[in-house]
C-alpha cells in the first residue's frame, strides 16, 4: 500500500514540476505567422484545419495568406484563414529501436507461457518454450516496429489566434 501510494504523489510531484515550463512555453506566441514562414524546406508539417481535416506534408513555402505543402508529389495550397493550428514533425522513426524493444519484451511474455505450459511428462514438453519465446518474439518485433513507426517528435508552432 505504502508503494502505491509513493509511486502517485512521485507521480503527481514531476507532473506538477513541468506545469511552469509548459505555462513559459504557452506564453510565447504561437498566434506568430512567421514561426511557420521560418520553416525549412521540405520539412514534415502536420496542418489541422478548420473544418477538421488534418493533411501531414513536407512544406514549400509560406506567405502572408497562403501554405504551400507538397503532398505525395502534388502541391497542396492552404489559405491561412483555414488552420487551426500547425504541428513541426521532427526526427526520424526508429523502427529499429523499437521492434528490438518489442522483441525482448515478447520472448520474455512468450517464454513465460511456454514454461507455465511446459510439462515433463509428455517428451517435447520444452518445445513450449522454445515455441514460445520465437513465436513472441516475432510478434513483438512486429509490434514495435509498427509503434516505432509512429513515434516522431511533435511540436506545436502555431495556432490560429
């Protein structure tokens, strides 16, 4: 009991130290147009509009009034009267990393079925375990290579004011 209940408030206390860094990082002006004009060439941009859709594409240029993204080989054109708010994807998925964490975690799953199912008597009694950690092992690579695959680091650099 007494874990449980050091684990929320050492929970509860890192969550209340980052609210003054969040509260700083809300002050600066995300309503500020030219953050988005400062965006590099071809970097990955997650625009929400208005009416709801979301288009994630790599950016040409901005002016005063207008997007311009490129979005599987066309050019897509967004009036700034239609964001609602802009989002800079930065760095590249690890795949890798991730289907590696995966795979360790499902051998180790899969291996405890397999003992928990193995039994002495019958001859192939340890081909359970063995099964167990290739079969979990293979699907939590899958598994994390699919998460990996979506972790990219977001950052919200403008909002409609």
């Amino acid at each position: 009991m007494k874990t449980k209940l050091s684990c929320l408030l050492l929970g509860a206390t890192l969550l209340l130290a980052q609210a003054p860094l969040a509260l700083v990082r809300a002050q600066t002006s995300l309503h500020d147009w030219s953050v988005v004009k400062a965006v590099g060439v071809d970097e990955q941009l997650i625009v929400k509009q208005k009416d709801g859709t979301t288009i994630e594409a790599k950016m040409i240029e901005a002016t005063d009034t207008n997007l311009t993204l490129s979005r599987k080989g066309k050019v897509v054109n967004i009036s700034r009267d239609s964001i609602q708010q802009i989002e800079h994807s930065k760095g590249k998925a690890q795949k890798g990393k991730w289907a590696a964490i995966g795979a360790g975690i499902g051998a180790g799953v899969g291996g405890g079925i397999g003992l928990a199912k193995n039994n002495s008597i019958i001859d192939d009694g340890e081909l359970y375990i063995l099964a167990g950690v290739v079969i979990g092992a293979g699907s939590g690579a899958v598994g994390g290579a699919l998460f990996g695959a979506s972790r990219r680091k977001r950052e919200l650099i403008y909002t409609a004011p």
